[in-house]
C-alpha cells in the first residue's frame, strides 16, 4: 500500500510533465492537421533557456523563501517567453511556407527541425549532461510503515500544482476567449474562418506559441525534477508525450491531459512491479491496445468524413 | 423609372468589377466582364450552369486571385478598396464583404451563438488585447463581448433563431442553417453582402420567408446585396439590378423588366442556337 502510494505519486509527477508537452502536440494538430515533431526539442530548448537562467541568476537552494519564489516566476515568465519565440519562429520558418503544399511536407520539415534543434543546442552547449544542483529540497513525510516512508517532496507539489494550475487557465483561454473561439473556428474550417474576418496565420502562430509556452514550463519542471538535461531530452520526452496525446485522442485538450498522465502512471507502475527496462514497451504496447479498441483515443471525437 | 433617371449602380456604385478574367489553365471561366453594383440595391447575377457566376463571387471574396481586371469596392465614408489585392481575411476584416455559400459552411461543431462571435473576432480580439488583457479581466473586454453577444442576439432575432442559440450549429435543420450563415455573415458588419444561392433547397414558404428577410436588411441595414440565385422568383421578385452571364460573358445588363424581355437572355437560358435569336425574339414581341 505504501509503496502503492509512493508510485502513485511519482507517476501523476511525471505524467504532468507529459502532459504539459502533449497539450502542444494536440493543439497544433488540432488546428492545422499535422504532427508537430520538433514540438519535443521545444521543450528541450524550453529546459535549457531555464537552466542558463538559473546559473545565471545564481540562487540556490540556499536561497531565502520569498526570493526563490520570486527567482522561479522570473525564470518561468523568461523561458516561456523566449522558448514561445523559438516556438513561433519554427512555425513561420518550416511550416507556414509549406502549408499549401502536400501534406506530408510540413511533417518533413518538422523531422528536419528537430534534427536542427537538438544540434543546435549540442553546438552551443556542449554534447555532455549539465547537471543542476537541487534547488527546491524537503518535503513531507505522509505515511510511515515498516520502515518503509512515503515521501511527498516539494518538487512534486509544485509541479502538480503549476500543472493544474496552467492546465486550468488554458481551458479557459480555449474554451471562453476571442483567441480560443477563433482557434476552434480555424480547426472547423479555415477557409470560412478566413471569410469572416479571422487572421488565420495569426491564429495558427498563436497556437504555436502557447504550445512552446507550456513545454517551457515543462522543461523548467523536468530540470529541477531530474537536475539533470542534455540536448537529447527533447526526443524521448517529445515521444512519450506525443504517445500520450494520441491515447488522449489527439486534437482534444482533456485527451492530452488524461493521456500524459496515464502514461506517466503506466511507466511508474511498470517500472515499480516489473522491471524498468521494459517500461517503455508497456506504455506503447497499452498505446496500441487502446488504438486498437477506441482508434481516435480516450477523449478524442471520430473523425467524421465532410460530404 | 423614366429614360432620363440615372441608375443607382450608375451613379453610386459599391462595387466596380472591371475587365475581369479568370482563366485556369487553357480553360476561361470569365472573359472581360465588366459590372458594376449600386449602393443599397439587390443586385442579381444570373445565368445557366457553368456561366462563372461562382467565379466572379470567388474572386470579389478574395478565393481566387483575377487573371486580369480590378474589383473596387467603395465605401459610403469615400475610402476604396481593390479587392483582387487584399489577402482573404482583410477582405472581411477591412473591406467589410461578407458572403455565404451554396454548399453551407458553417462551423458545425459550434454553438450558434459562437459561429455569430467569431464573426465579430477581429473587434474581440482589439477589445481583449489579443486575449491577454482578456485574461486578467479588463473592463473593455467584458463590455465588448457584452456587445458583441448583443449583436449576435439581435441578428438571431431578425432571423428567428433565438430559441436555438446555444445548440450546435450543424444540428439546425436545413432553412435555419441557410438562415444562420445569413446572421453570421451580417455579424461582421458588411458593406457588401455576397450571398451564393440563398434560397437552394428551400421550400417556397421558406423562399418567401427569405426574401422578406432580404428586403427588410436591406431597409434597415444600410448595405448593398450581391447575389446569385437560380430561383428566378426570388430573383425577380427582390432584385434591383440583374447582370446575365453565359459562358463567362455578360449578355444583359438591367432591370428585372428589362432583364426578362431580352431575346439573348432567354436564349441563353432556352439554349437557343445564335441564328435563332431573332426568331425568338420576333415571338417574344408579338
């Protein structure tokens, strides 16, 4: 039971994690059909753009409270911004040229992307692991039995709460604003979007934007979570990420959020019962089972053919 | 109307199509049409299948760039716009032409009042800061929205879709979608309103109801109408001006009467060889 727990905990961590970098998947795809492959190195540059800033603002885990508060909002706000740029510059250098063209260009394009971005960053930062010493520590000790104690650490609160917290607010923005009306107008039908007066281009880049937002906060997340990253994070998590967008039913924003914690749920208990070398496997063989029995995933609607 | 008395798509028009060709590849939908449409008239564009009806509408709308010509829409303030150079949302968004299709397009998974809030997304989108000030919750936003909701309703009312607002548009039935495409078009505020066959597949009830419509936004609305209708009693019963096309050509040019009575037209629409013109038109004075 405790162990029980302590996995538990451990997996929604992670799966709030996947789920951030999947709701840019799923919004990009939603509104413009195609899978965004370079979205995984966003997040990777997202963690990096957090780590220069955080040396460079030198605080640590010695840090007073107020300050180290205030020093991580202003290293959230910085990589979002920047990582946002990066983000938009993508979509308006590889795939806006391409969006009249057959459809598996911008898919090309997106490979090639990523490739330049994992690169890029090998180039300027150096191909070795760049570790970060903890800078958020303690926690809570919720049970204790037997010796064995189920620890529920400050890092993982702020994660799960940052998660919920922005998960909640870009609901909203989808669900109530200007942007997010005219983001699901786009998704219906761009053309007549277009004749009534939405900047179709903008709207597109903004999803763009928001999606390279949240995998920024992704990333500063998995930094101070794992303490570790390198130029090659963005892959695995990118995958893992897209996985659970698709089990999520790609195109939905609930989908995504369900989907990533799911598969941050499946890895953990995997690893904790079986082994961790086959955690991988396990998440992919349930993708595929699920795809199987419900083949536009967990939230997602069928698509349903125009006539 | 006397001889002497000038036309209004003589003296004011909205819109000047001039010299318009549309070619794609060897094949020339439209050849040379020039027309021009009158500020507050319901101007009709009429001819047989295949006459590029369609295609003149496409390219006022900015869906095809013109092979030669120039469209020019004049503003009541003065300020003109040459549509064939604006890129397709300015031309909702600064020219103001708003139009609906044959084929209804509307955003079906969508609540009835949103397809008519995205309509007015650019006033939205200014009032809310881009959605950020939106966010925190500004005044402006809350009182554009409240505005915008407002308009929507308005238009619903006009077009007895009140009761309907928040079911998802592609669950109306037929007549109420054609009429809905109408609100949102209006929602943006148009100067020109383009509408593609708005009485296809009505009922005569529903044609009539329809025309009514039209007459009462044109009264009150202070905007031109384009349309294009194979229905001819609507056509003839709500048109101020008709323009023929056959084999994207104009062949005639005027009032209802004087649209009715033109051998061309009604050899165009008989499918009557061009040596028989004046056979039927000697028929048609006797």
């Amino acid at each position: 039971m405790e162990y029980f727990l302590q996995q538990l905990i451990n997996g929604v961590t992670l799966g709030s994690i996947y789920g951030l970098i999947a709701i840019g998947y799923t919004m990009v795809y939603g509104i413009i059909g195609m899978i965004n492959f370079a979205h995984g190195d966003i997040f990777m540059v997202g963690a990096f753009i957090a780590l220069i800033f955080i040396i460079a603002l030198g605080f640590t885990a010695g840090t007073s409270f107020i300050l180290l508060v205030l020093a991580l909002m202003l290293v959230l706000v910085i990589a979002m911004v920047l990582t946002s740029i990066w983000g938009w510059t993508v979509e308006r250098l590889a795939y806006r040229p391409l969006r009249e063209s057959f459809r598996l260009a911008p898919l090309i394009t997106a490979i090639g992307m990523s490739i330049v971005l994992q690169n890029l960053v090998q180039i300027l930062q150096g191909a070795r692991v760049k570790p970060l010493q903890p800078i958020i520590t303690g926690g809570y000790v919720i049970m204790e039995k037997d010796g064995f104690v189920v620890n529920l650490s400050n890092i993982q609160i702020l994660i799960v709460v940052t998660t919920v917290i922005l998960m909640a607010v870009f609901s909203l923005i989808i669900a109530r604003t200007e942007l997010g009306r005219a983001q699901r107008a786009c998704e219906q039908d761009r053309v007549m979007a277009a004749l009534v007066g939405v900047n179709v281009d903008r709207t597109i880049s903004l999803t763009f934007v928001i999606g390279a937002a949240l995998a920024a906060v992704a990333g500063l997340m998995y930094l101070l979570y794992y303490g570790v990253i390198d130029f090659y994070i963005g892959f695995v998590a990118g995958i893992k990420a897209f996985t659970a967008a698709v089990l999520g039913g790609i195109g939905s924003l609930p989908g995504a959020m369900l989907g990533g914690m799911t598969i941050g749920l499946i890895e953990t208990f995997w690893s904790a019962y079986f082994t961790v070398e086959y955690k991988d496997v396990a998440a992919f063989s349930i993708l595929a089972i699920v795809l199987i029995f419900l083949p536009s995933g967990l939230l997602g609607k069928p698509e349903v053919e125009k006539v | 109307m006397s001889e002497g008395e000038t036309r209004a798509w003589e003296r004011a028009p909205v819109l000047t199509v001039e010299h318009l060709t549309m070619r794609f590849g060897g094949l020339v939908a439209v050849h040379d049409l020039s027309f021009t449409a009158g500020r507050g008239d319901i101007t009709a564009l009429i001819g047989p299948n295949g006459a590029g009806k369609t295609t003149v509408f496409n390219c006022i709308t900015g869906f095809y760039k013109p092979s030669e010509g120039m469209i020019t829409l004049a503003h009541p303030d003065g300020s003109t716009f040459l549509l064939e150079r604006l890129d397709d949302y300015r031309i909702a968004s600064k020219a103001h032409v708003a139009r609906t299709f044959q084929n209804i397009r509307l955003f079906s998974g969508m609540s009835v009042l949103e397809n008519l809030l995205v309509a007015q997304h650019n006033r939205l989108m200014r009032a809310s800061g881009f959605t950020f000030a939106g966010i925190i919750g500004l005044g402006t936003f809350r009182r554009a929205e409240e505005k915008a909701v407002e308009l929507a309703k308005y238009w619903l009312e006009r077009t007895g879709l009140l009761e309907r607002a928040d079911d998802a548009a592609g669950d109306l039935p037929y007549g109420d979608q054609r009429r809905l495409e109408i609100a949102r078009a209006m929602c943006t505020q148009p100067v020109l309103l383009c509408l593609d066959e708005p009485a296809a597949g009505l009922n005569p009830r529903e044609s009539h109801e329809l025309n009514q419509l039209l007459l009462s936004i044109r009264e009150s609305e202070n905007i031109s109408i384009l349309l294009i209708e194979h229905d001819m009693g609507v056509v003839m019963e709500i048109s101020d001006h008709i323009i023929v096309l056959d084999y994207g050509e104009k062949i005639a040019d005027g009032t209802p009467q004087q649209v009715r009575t033109d051998p061309a037209v009604i050899a165009a629409y008989l499918g009557v060889e061009d040596e028989e013109v004046e056979a039927v038109e000697k028929e048609i004075l006797q």
